[in-house]
C-alpha cells in the first residue's frame, strides 16, 4: 500500500482509508479544470454569436515567427497559428509563400481582439499591417472570421493572455 493510501493513525478498518481516497479524489478533481484550461494549444474566441475554440500553434520568437503558415496547403476550419510578441508593438504581415487565404486577427495584451484583415490573398507580399499595438496576432482560415462573427472588442481566450511569461 503506497504511504497516501494508508490507514488514517485515528482507526484502522475500511473507513478511514475511504475518507483518505475521497480526499485524494477531491483534489485531482479541482486540479482537472485547471489542467484542461491551461493548454497552449487551445484558443477560444469569444463573440456575440457564441465561443468558438481553435487548436493552435503558438509561435513566439523570430525563426518561427517569420515562417509562420509558410507552404501549408490546407488548415483546418478550427486550427490557427497564434503569435505572440510578448508585447504590445505595431505588426506587420505578408503572404509571401503563403498558399491558403487567412484571416488576421489583431489582439491586445489583454485578449481583445483590435483589428481583423479578413481574406489575405495568398502569395501576395503587400503588407498587412495591425494597425494599432497588439501583441497578439491569430491567423485562422480565410472568410472563418466572418462566420462566427468575430468583431473588434470581442475577447480570446488563451492561457497567454494577460501573462508577460517567455
């Protein structure tokens, strides 16, 4: 019998040990929601027509930044690439050897989306830029913004959020 599992030193028998697995139990459980909710790979937006969640790569220094969704042919209509610059500072985009359309969605250290570029042509290297600081940047699939009716001062939701961590 492992130490956390042994009889309780008040008694001996079943019951103690059953107070000390529901114990244990008790706080596995309040530490699952916290566990779940911490995923970097997870994003979820917030908008006025309901939360829409993302599988994301984040993408936080200069290498993986620049190649960003580079050469993909196909993303998923709940996939993204989520960049963070650890800062809010004015950004620049382009779709240089970029085959997929994608949305650009802007958003400030504090997870609020600023500005949206909605449908940037592939392979095009005009600069799309964010137009204000932000510190986040979130590329989803092409038109996908305008199907959950994402807009200004709707919220993402990211474990990043808010956190100044490298």
């Amino acid at each position: 019998m492992s130490p956390v599992l042994a009889p309780a030193a008040e008694g001996t028998g079943l019951a103690p040990l059953l107070r000390r697995l529901c114990q244990l139990l008790a706080i596995v459980l309040a530490l699952v929601p916290v566990a779940a909710c911490s995923s970097e790979n997870r994003a979820v937006l917030h908008t006025a027509t309901g939360d829409y969640a993302f599988t994301v790569e984040v993408v936080d220094n200069d290498q993986t930044r620049a190649r960003g969704l580079m050469f993909r042919q196909s993303l998923a209509p709940d996939a993204g690439m989520l960049f963070d610059f650890f800062e809010e500072r004015q950004a620049s985009f382009w779709m240089q050897n970029t085959f997929i359309p994608l949305d650009m969605v802007f958003i400030g250290d504090d997870g609020i989306v600023k500005t949206i570029h909605v449908n940037a042509r592939p392979q095009d290297p005009t600069p799309i830029p964010s137009e204000v600081p932000v510190r986040f940047v979130l590329e989803i699939p092409g038109g996908r913004s305008v199907e959950i009716g994402l807009k200004p001062g709707d919220r993402l939701e990211h474990p990043r959020v808010g956190s100044k961590a490298r």
